[in-house]
C-alpha cells in the first residue's frame, strides 16, 4: 500500500529541523520502522523533515570516560565500531541481532528509540548502560536517561518540536562486561522479550528489559536485590531475578499474539537469570 | 512535487517526483528499470535490495526524494555490456535460482556482502543474506554461487560453464 501524501522537508541545519518540527512536522531518520507504518497507514504524518544531511548528528566521540554517538549512527555503525566493541559489547550484540544488513544499513539509533517499540534491542540494552539522551527543541536542550524516554506502547515522553540528537554511553566502569539475549520467533525477528545486562568489577549495574511491558523497563528491584546478595548463588540469583514481577507493576504488561503477558515475564525471568549469572561469573 | 537528481547506473537522471514515491517505484514506473523487483513490500524480503552511495538497502523502504544526489546502482547496473558481473556469472553457473524472483536482490545483497567481507565462510555468507527471501528455499545453490563467486572460480564462459553446471544441479536436485 501507498503512503498518504505529506510534505517533504530535507534539513540543511539542525535549527532548519527545528523550527520545521516546531510547526508540527515529524522526523524521518532511517525511516526503517516509519515508512512501513506509514505504508499499513498506521501513521499518516503531514509533513515530514529529513534529517538524514544533518552530519552533526553523525559525530561518535569519546566523553567522559564514555561515549557519545550522534541519534543518526546506524545500527551497522555500532556494529563495527570499535570503541562500541571494546566498552559496549553487549551494544554490539544487540546492534547485530537487529533486523538484517539492508535495514541495519538505514536503522539510526535515535530512530529507533523514538519509534519506542517495547521490543527494541537498543532500548532495553541502553537501559541497562543507564544512558541517556539529549533532547533539542527551539526552547534549548535538555537530558534525560534512556529509560525516562518511553511512556507507553510507541510512545515516548518528547512532543511536537522535540528532536532527539545524541545519546550518552557513561563509563561503563573497571573490569566492565555485559550481555544481551532475547527469545525471538526467527533469528534477527523484532524479539519476544530481551535482557540486557551490565556488570563492573563483578556487580551488576543495570538491567534493562525489553517485551515484557508496553514500554521498555529498567529492572530497578532486580538491581537493587542483587546487590545484596552473592551473585555465584544461583538461588540467590533465581529470587532476585523473579523480583522482575514488580518492577513490571510500574507499568502496563504487553500481551499480544507473539506471547501473553505470563509467558513474557517467565521468559524474562529464566533470560535475566541466565545473563547475571554468566556475566558475573565469567572472567577473562 | 520534488526536483530530484541522482545517479542510477552511472547515468545522471532527474525528475519532478511526489514525496510519498518510494525508490523502487521510481526505479520501476519512472525509469523503467524493472530488473528491481517487489516482493513484499513491508522490508521483509530484500528482493527490492539496490545500493544506495555503495551500501545495501530495501528500496522498498527508502523515498525517492530520499536519494537525491545520491548514486544508486540497481542489478540492471552490475555488468560490463555484455560481460556479467562474477556475482552474476557464479548465479548463473551454480544454478543458484529455482523461480528467479528474489534473484536481483540476493545477488546486490551478496555484492555488498563480498565486498565487506571477501572471504567469507558459509555461515557468515547465510547471516550476510538474511535479510533476503527465497519463496522457493533455494539456498543451497544460493549460497554456494557466492562461496564460488568469493572464490573467484567464475569461468565467465557460458559455453564450457553451463552445461556441466545444469547437470550437476539436475542430478542433485530431482
């Protein structure tokens, strides 16, 4: 099916965007995931501002000890960079099992955590990073963390005039490791539900998990419990892993034909398990 | 409407389009080059895949405006006159089709692979293409024509190279 008509608005400047955004035009970035809803007629923008000349939102830079990638890196980017390899690995991971080369090729990061599909690789991995993304409008910027970003199923916090133009890798901290892993219908398929972990110095420092809720969620209680307890106890671990059932109060639960709600929070908790585990204890 | 200019097959074209024109239709309906194909429309498929400024993409999923002043090469774009590109002569000698349809896609997607990765083994040839379709679930052959196009074992002549390679597949495949 055919798209209904829009205006198109190809950006020289960022401040040429914002101003197109703050007369109600939205952003067309990789366009991966908005074509194709606007093509089901899911979304019918009239007038959409291409950002994809904008080389400032391009830049990958070290900072702070982190890094900082612009909102059009492309998920193949983060598939080779080397820095994201060597700090981020569980980035690459879920930058790899993200569709396939063709899409991977367009898919920007920013575009992706705008579209705030629950499901995302990149959402629940940059949870578990605690990144965080700078938001631009025509009233100036501001920041916020990856997981204050969604607010319900393909929805996110920002509003008409808001462009999203970096996101914010902090330090991931000394001996630092972590992992991603999702239960999908095929391989690279959007997942069912997906973990990610991050560890420093043999502590888990972040969990984010993606399928279980409307919208991404960061495992605060899970987090919270694991630092009290021996994360080579596997019991231990078990327990505090089924903690993931309140931090899934916070929000709605996703229940839909790729798996109910019981099914996702079972299949979390076993993932969530499996990834503490082998992170924490693995060395070397 | 929207001025574009761009390059598809190394000639430099331009036209008025809508915004809502997808790349493929303009490759197809405005330039005629019908060797791109849609499968699915909805990205799934890759039999679409063309390359935009040198990288794979699901033209199905780009605007037309979005490739202005950028250079496309579609399969129609691949050989040298009458002279197939090794990705194509491997297609062609490893029988590497049953109904043809995903062909110009696997093919481009497989251009791209190679030259990311020129020596590639059969599993990362199998993750390189999985963004391409085969209805039929002819892989097999598939994979094979580009194990045998990165290994640069194209005979490049139709008259030796054909027969013994259809009677290969034959015997393998009743």
């Amino acid at each position: 099916m055919r798209t209904t008509s829009f205006d198109y608005t190809r950006a020289t400047s960022i401040d040429e965007a914002l101003g197109a955004l703050a007369s109600g035009a939205q952003v067309l970035a990789g366009g991966q995931s908005l074509l194709q809803s606007m093509k089901l007629r899911q979304a019918s923008p009239q007038h959409l501002v291409d950002i994809n000349e904008l080389d400032e939102l391009r830049a990958v830079d070290l900072e702070d000890g982190g890094l900082r990638l612009g909102a059009l890196t492309r998920i193949a980017e983060l598939c080779v960079i080397a820095e994201v390899a060597a700090m981020f690995p569980s980035l690459q991971q879920a930058a790899k099992l993200t569709a396939d080369v063709q899409v991977r090729n367009r898919a920007t990061i920013g575009g992706n955590l705008c579209f705030a599909n629950p499901r995302s690789n990149m959402a629940s991995t940059l949870i578990s990073l605690r990144a965080e993304v700078t938001v631009r409008s025509d009233g100036g910027s501001r920041r916020l963390a990856v997981e204050e970003l969604f607010s319900g199923y393909l929805q996110t916090v920002l509003s008409s005039g808001d462009l999203l133009t970096d996101v914010h890798l902090p330090d991931p901290g000394r001996d630092a490791r972590g992992a991603y892993r999702e239960i999908s219908r095929q391989p690279n398929g959007v997942p069912v539900v997906n973990v990610a972990v991050a560890v420093a110095e043999g502590r888990v420092t972040g969990i984010g998990v993606g399928g279980l809720g409307v919208r991404p969620l960061r495992a605060r209680l899970v987090e919270e419990a694991l630092t009290h307890v021996d994360v080579n106890d596997p019991r231990a671990v078990d327990e505090a892993a089924a903690l993931l059932a309140g931090d899934l109060a916070s929000t709605e639960p996703l229940s839909d034909m790729h798996g109910s709600a019981e099914y996702r929070l079972e299949a979390a908790v076993v993932l969530l398990r499996r990834l503490v585990l082998a992170t924490t204890n693995e060395r070397g | 409407m929207t001025k574009i200019q761009l390059t598809v097959d190394g000639a430099k074209v331009s036209d008025d389009v809508e915004p809502r024109m997808l790349l493929v239709q303009y490759l197809r309906e405005k330039l005629g080059k019908t060797g791109t194909v849609i499968g699915c429309d909805t990205s799934n498929c890759g039999a679409c895949t063309v390359h935009l400024d040198g990288r794979s993409v699901k033209s199905c999923n780009v605007l037309a405006v979005q490739a202005d002043g950028s250079e496309v090469t579609t399969i129609e774009g691949l050989a040298e006159g009458s002279v197939l590109h090794p990705v194509q002569e491997a297609f062609r000698e490893c029988h590497a089709l049953q109904c043809g349809f995903c062909t110009p896609g696997m093919i481009m997607q497989s251009v791209d692979l190679l030259k990311d990765n020129p020596d590639p083994s059969e599993e990362e040839i199998r993750v390189g293409i999985e963004g391409n379709l085969c209805r039929c679930t002819g892989y097999h052959n598939i994979v094979r024509a580009v194990q045998t196009a990165a290994a640069g074992k194209v005979s490049g002549d139709a008259e030796a190279g054909s027969p013994a390679a259809t009677a290969e597949t034959e015997k393998v495949e009743v």
